[in-house]
C-alpha cells in the first residue's frame, strides 16, 4: 500500500484522537448533551447529558486531511458526489441533533420533513451520477451487468434513505455504530483500490482513521455520542461509495447490520399495528438483546462479529 494511503489513515487517527479531549469538555460547557428516550432501557437513563454531535469530527476531519494531502481528489465528478453526500446527510443530522439539545428533550426534526431532506438529496445524487455513468448495476459473482433504466432512480432512492436511517437507528449503544461503521468501510476500500479508484480509497481510509479515532471515546463507557450528525453522514457516504463503486447490490449485504436494526423497526410497528403485539420485546434490534438480559458491551461484541462476517461474505463475493 502506498505511503499516502497510510498517512490518510494515520493522519486522521492522530488528528481525530488529539481533537475529542478538547471538545468534549467544551460540548460539556454548552450543554450539548444527548436526551435519551423515555421509551428506552432505563438503564440508558444515565448517559442523559453525555456529549453529543461527536460525528462532526469524522466528517470533517477527512475532509481536512485530504484537502491536504490530495486537494485535487475534490476535483473529480464521483468524488465531489461522495464529499458532498458525506457532508449534506451530516448536516441534515447536525440540524436534527442541535433542535434536540436546544430543546432539552429527543424532538429534533419532523421525521416527515427529516425524510424529505433526505429525499431531495438522494434525488439529487442520482441525477448528478446519471450524468457520468450508465444506470446499470453489477450482479455479483456472475460477472453480469443489468441495466435498470428508471428503477435505477429508485433503487438510488432507496439506497440513500434506507442507509441514512439503518445507520442512523444502530446509534443506541456505545461503540455500535462507530464499530459496524469502521466494519462497513473496510470492504469499499478494498473495492476501490481493486478498480484503482485510489481518490476514493484514501477518502474512505481517512475516514477509517476518523472513525477509529471516535471510536477510542465512544466504547463503554462512551465520553461522547456521534448523533445523527455522524450516522446519518455514515449512511450516505456508504450509499454514495456503494453507487460510485457498482456495488450497490453488496451494500445490502456488506451493511448487513443496519438491514437487520432497520428491519426489526419496520417489523415491529407493522406487528403492532395490525395485531396489537410487539414481535421483538424493544426495537431496534439491539434493544431486544439488551432487555434479554445481555450486558450492553456484549450486545456491542455480538453485532460487531455478525457486521464483521457480512462484509466479509460481501467482499468475498465482490471479487470473486
């Protein structure tokens, strides 16, 4: 591996590792501190008031870091697609997590007007992408490709939303989200670099960086929360990897976890709607292990290993 995708990487840990002592304190002193969910484990009564809105270091210390480095990888037509995803889904959720602290309680964004910021973006990026490549997709391990014409637009519609909020819904223990994440990015940037995409492989390697520098603050007990700000920015930078990358059916797979959290909310409410009975005993899907009995940092473990054979089997059948 050449020297700047390591100091990519390397940079953005030791940035990201010297910038968290300093804002945490300050987030403290501004009393940017996460409302937690009355609905949730009472146990997660006492994070109430933890820092929030930590993602705002992993979004923009990559960004930082390869302005540096290779301020021309910004000047390319895909990469502009994935900064610009990266940064749009972040705002979106910097806009959601500072109504909630301003508010003191977890009403940030309408989710009607949540989801419709995310729509536009996503409508957005595809017309942008089709602009510069063909609306087909690749199907794994057949080495076929299949051009969807107008389904396209959905299945990138779809991409961005769903991925935003799968992530977005994994954010409820500490080191979930950051690990599954850091998990997720791995196989992008091997797909990457094998396409010889290398602007976008040392971009998803100083995020890498980033992630494993929040990381370090978020494990139990987390010293501070990601917010949407960073799940939401997480989730479109996969989706956005994914489309500029032709792996969009493998993001399915490689963000295996975020399907399964995103999946148990959609199950649970439909459940209880029609039949007035909960299927899992609290969705997301990690609460339900929680409330099980399982200590957080093993529910943490458990779906960290699960995230980790995923995007295994999905880097696997990408290179095939």
């Amino acid at each position: 591996m050449e020297i700047k995708y390591l100091l990519a990487f390397g940079c953005s840990l030791v940035l990201t590792l010297l910038v968290m002592p300093k804002l945490i304190p300050f987030l403290h002193k501004i009393k940017f501190g996460q409302s937690v969910r009355k609905e949730g484990p009472k146990s997660h009564m006492a994070k109430t008031g933890t820092p929030t809105m930590g993602g705002i270091v992993f979004v923009l210390v990559p960004i930082l870091v390869m302005a540096i480095l290779n301020y021309k990888a910004f000047l390319t037509p895909e990469m502009l697609i994935v900064v610009f995803a990266y940064l749009g889904y972040a705002l979106i959720g910097f806009i959601d997590d500072f109504l909630i602290v301003v508010k003191k309680n977890n009403d940030g964004l309408k989710p009607s007007m949540k989801f419709l910021m995310q729509s536009v973006l996503a409508v957005i990026f595809y017309f942008a992408y089709t602009q510069i490549a063909k609306t087909t997709i690749q199907i794994p391990v057949l080495h076929m490709t299949l051009e969807l014409g107008f389904l396209y637009f959905i299945l990138i519609f779809f991409m961005f939303t769903c991925e935003s909020n799968a992530v977005n819904l994994t954010d409820g223990l500490d080191g979930l989200c950051a690990g599954t994440s850091l998990i997720a990015v791995a196989p992008f940037v091997i797909f990457a670099l094998l396409q010889k995409n290398n602007d976008l492989a040392m971009f998803l390697l100083a995020v890498s960086g980033a992630l494993l520098g929040y990381l370090r603050f978020n494990i139990h007990p987390a010293k501070i929360f990601m917010g949407d700000t960073g799940s939401l920015a997480i989730g479109g930078l996969l989706a956005a990897s994914a489309m500029i990358l032709k792996q969009e059916i493998l993001l399915v797979l490689i963000g295996g976890v975020f399907v399964m959290e995103l999946l148990s909310v959609v199950i649970q409410v439909t459940s209880f709607k029609a039949t007035g009975k909960r299927v899992f005993r609290m969705s997301p899907l990690h609460h339900h292990f929680e409330l099980g009995g399982m200590k957080e940092t093993n529910v943490v473990l458990m779906f960290w290993c699960i995230g980790l054979i995923f995007a295994v089997v999905g880097l696997w059948l990408g290179v095939l």
